[in-house]
C-alpha cells in the first residue's frame, strides 16, 4: 500500500489538516491492544512490528502468538478507519522504528474530496486485505490439519 499512502502523507493539502503523527517505537512496546477502540491508520515508516493474538487454553493460560510481521512500508488498522472499532490484534515492536499514525476522520475526509486518490488507496486496501486473508485462510488449514493428526481422527476421514 505504500505508493498511494506516501503520496497522501506528502500531499500539502493532507500535511495542513494535522492527519498524521509519526511515532517512534522500541522492542516490546505495544503499538495498539486487542480491543481497545481505534479510529486511525499506521503505515511503518521502520523498523519491524509483530501482530499478536490473543488465546486462552482449557487450564486459563493467556498466550500470544504471532500472527505475522510488518515491516517498512506495511500498513496496520485498516478495520479502523473509517469507524470507530475495536482492535482485532495487538502489535508490538520487534525492533526500534516509526510510524505514521493517520486520523481516519481526517484521511476520509481528503478521500473525498480527492477521489482518484481514494480509488487508488482502497484498492491497495483491498489487495492488501485480500492477501492477509488468504495468509489467514492458508494457517487455518494448516491447524485444522495438525488437529487432525494430534487426535489421529486423520485416519478416520
């Protein structure tokens, strides 16, 4: 999603309106938490993040795994921007880094008023969310697969 953000990010127009804060992050620090209301965008600027979620096993035991990494120019928080929502992962810094935080409110509002923009960068959302669903799809099949064989009902199919 990079090329349409960074022309948006460099855009007087979209510099003017205060849409955006860079951040800077180290190892282990949260970026957002799973659950907590988000209304904004992050394109990584450097460094590298991981996506967690978060699991309870039967005995109460909270575990995170890692869902997959973000690097320079990833963007996170796409289910945040144009609502008001819940976080559906946490991220959290791997390394040292940047990033953009975007204000959804402000990035709808110069969508709209730039809409050859706004095609661009909803398709890049739209392939970038298409991918990660597909990554998604792919490790479901891959634990359901590994159920199977841990409860050896593989051989009963």
């Amino acid at each position: 999603m990079n090329n349409t953000i960074i022309e948006i990010l460099d855009d007087p127009l979209f510099l003017e309106t205060g849409a955006w804060v860079r951040h800077s992050f180290q190892a282990n620090d949260v970026i957002v938490r799973e659950g907590e209301e988000g209304l904004s965008l992050f394109f990584v600027e450097s460094g590298v993040l991981r996506v967690v979620g978060s699991i309870e096993t039967d005995n109460h035991r909270h575990i995170q795994p890692g869902i997959w990494e973000l690097k320079e120019g990833d963007t996170f928080g796409e289910t945040c921007i144009f609502q008001k929502d819940k976080r559906t992962a946490s991220v959290i810094g791997v390394s040292s880094g940047t990033i953009i935080e975007i204000n959804g409110e402000k990035l709808s509002q110069y969508l709209n008023k730039n809409p050859e923009k706004g095609y661009l960068f909803l398709k890049e959302v739209f392939v970038t969310l298409i991918e990660r669903l597909k990554k998604a799809n792919h490790r479901v099949e891959e634990l359901f697969a590994w159920g199977l064989k841990v409860h050896d009902i593989d051989k009963e199919l």
